[in-house]
C-alpha cells in the first residue's frame, strides 16, 4: 500500500475511533444533572406544568428577555386572556424553544415570539445547549439527527465537558445563588426582577455596555423554522405572532441595522406570519434595567406586556 493510501486509511480510522469515543462518552454523561443546568430544566418543568394544568389562549415564547420582560399574570388578570410564559434560555437554540411549545398549541391558541435578535442568525450556540440535552433531556437529544447531535456534541469546549464529567462522577452541590426556579409564578413568568433586587452597579455595568456597532445577520434557516412551527400552529387552529425583543437602549443601533429590520418584516410577511410592534418601542431605558441588557425590572416588564397586548389589538389579533 502506497504512503498516500496509508495515510488515508489511517485518517480514517482515527476520525471514526474519535466519532465512537465521542458518542460512547455523551451516552454515558447522559443524565448527569450538572448543577449548570439545573436553573433552565427547573424552570420549564415549572413551565411545562403551568401550560398543563391551564387552559392557556397566549402563549409567550423566547429567550429570557420575555422571560423577565413580559408578564402572562398581567395579561390573565389585567387584559382577561388566559396566558402562560414559556420563555426561557435563549442559550437552548430556536429549534428547542419551539419544540417546547408544541404540545400546548391546540385551537385558539396564540403564539408570541419576542425573539433574541441572535435566534435569527446562523447556530451558534455553547454550554447552555450541551449541558441541558445531554445533562436533562437525553431523550430529546437522542431523538436528533446524528449531525445535530454532533453539533451538540461540538458546540462546547472543554469547560462544558469538564462540568458534565465532574457531575456524572461526583455530583453537583446545589447552589442558591444567582437565578432560583423557585422565583417565578404560577404563569411562568420571572418574579425576582423587583428594583429593590437589583444587583449592586448593575447600572453603572449596564451603561458602560450600553453602546454596540453590532451588525445582525439574517438567517433564512431561521426564518424557515419559524415557518415551519407556524405551519404546524395553523394546522391545529392556532397562530403564531412575531414581535421585538426587550433590549436595553444604545445596545443595538437599529439604523444600522435597518437592513435587518426591514429584510426580517419582509420575510416574515412573505410566508404568512405577523411582525406586530416596533424595535424602538421595545428598547427599555437604563433606569429600567435589572441586571443584564436583556432583563427589564417590573415596571419594563409591566409597560411592555400592556405594549405587547395594544400592539395585538390594533393587529386584529386578539
């Protein structure tokens, strides 16, 4: 054999060994429960027991920027529609969030997408993604195509690795710092978010953060599967509502990205599905920020929740 056919050969079978390696170890990590993760599992098993135990008519559907951003209890005893708050981590990836609310669309139901700007881009997604699929719903891993599972699988460093091993071998000490399920309500909506809570000099953080040249990219994979879950909304009488994210003031700069804005009405209009709002009403100033550029206080949450409901019924949605 010549040294060319060799050296294939043999890249081969060192790419394959390392497939099965990387396989056999994700089998064995899974269901580790590495205390990383927990937060995000606890709070949509919390989630998914609100949108069952309810009859729900809305449906919020995101990141955490909805989840601290948006209120289903202000919607249910203010606005008389019964909702629920499925957002969570949009660490998850846009896929996973809308194969979470797929079981709770059914007749009449209404789905609101307040979408990260980054769930419209090209898959780029770390630990938040690996550590809850393979550390608290292998099933659902299990479940993807063997690329995606790759991806997964190579979508963390070796940090993300490292936490999963330590808990599948040693455990993982809860912690009760940061971010408790045990905050949010009985709607799935985020409780600790007060002005009393904020965090010390998360203003002053937040306001040297406040400037970004950043431009988005518009995906049409993304806009693919948003689609696609409208179509699968429609077929169930149920209908699927886009609107703008809560982000802190000067953190995106929306004439640079009017591109962006513009290209992303036009794709959505061009399948079907509504583009309620604006990007500039949804910018929330500094005095209103809690602790990240994402994550409004009570009074943001309130003011953009009674936004979000004026927006649907000049939209003729509701």
């Amino acid at each position: 054999m010549r040294r060319s056919s060799r050296y294939t050969v043999g890249f081969i079978a060192g790419a394959a060994f390392t497939l099965v390696l990387l396989f056999a170890l994700a089998r064995w990590v899974e269901g580790a429960a590495p205390e990383a993760g927990r937060w995000t599992a606890e709070i949509l098993a919390k989630k998914r027991e609100a949108a069952v135990q309810t009859n729900p008519r809305l449906l919020i559907l995101a990141g955490s920027n909805a989840l601290f951003g948006f209120s289903a209890q202000r919607i249910t005893d203010e606005h008389g529609i019964p909702a629920v708050n499925l957002a969570s981590n949009v660490g998850l990836g846009l896929p996973y969030l809308l194969d979470f609310a797929r079981p709770f669309l059914r007749a009449g139901v209404i789905v609101v997408l307040p979408l990260e700007y980054r769930l419209y881009g090209p898959s780029r997604w770390g630990q938040t993604r690996f550590l809850h699929l393979l550390g608290y719903d292998p099933v659902y891993f299990r479940g993807l195509p063997l690329l995606d599972q790759l991806d997964v699988l190579t979508e963390t460093g070796w940090g993300g690795w490292a936490r999963i091993i330590k808990a599948k071998l040693l455990g993982d000490t809860r912690r009760n710092d940061g971010y408790q399920s045990s905050t949010l309500n009985d709607y799935g909506d985020e409780t600790v978010n007060r002005v009393e809570n904020r965090y010390p000099f998360a203003s002053a953080r937040l306001a040297n953060a406040a400037s970004s040249r950043e431009r988005l990219v518009l995906d049409s994979e993304a806009l693919a599967l948003i689609e696609e879950f409208a179509r699968y909304a429609a077929a169930r009488n149920a209908r699927v509502v886009v609107t703008f994210p809560n982000v802190l003031k000067g953190t995106v700069d929306f004439d640079l990205n009017r591109k962006f804005i513009d290209g992303l009405r036009d794709g959505l209009a061009s399948r079907g599905i509504p583009l309620i709002g604006s990007p500039e009403a949804n910018a929330f100033d500094l005095d209103l920020a809690f602790d990240t550029s994402a994550h409004p206080i009570r009074d943001g949450q309130n003011a953009a929740t009674d936004r979000l409901m004026g927006d649907l019924k000049r939209a003729g949605l509701i």
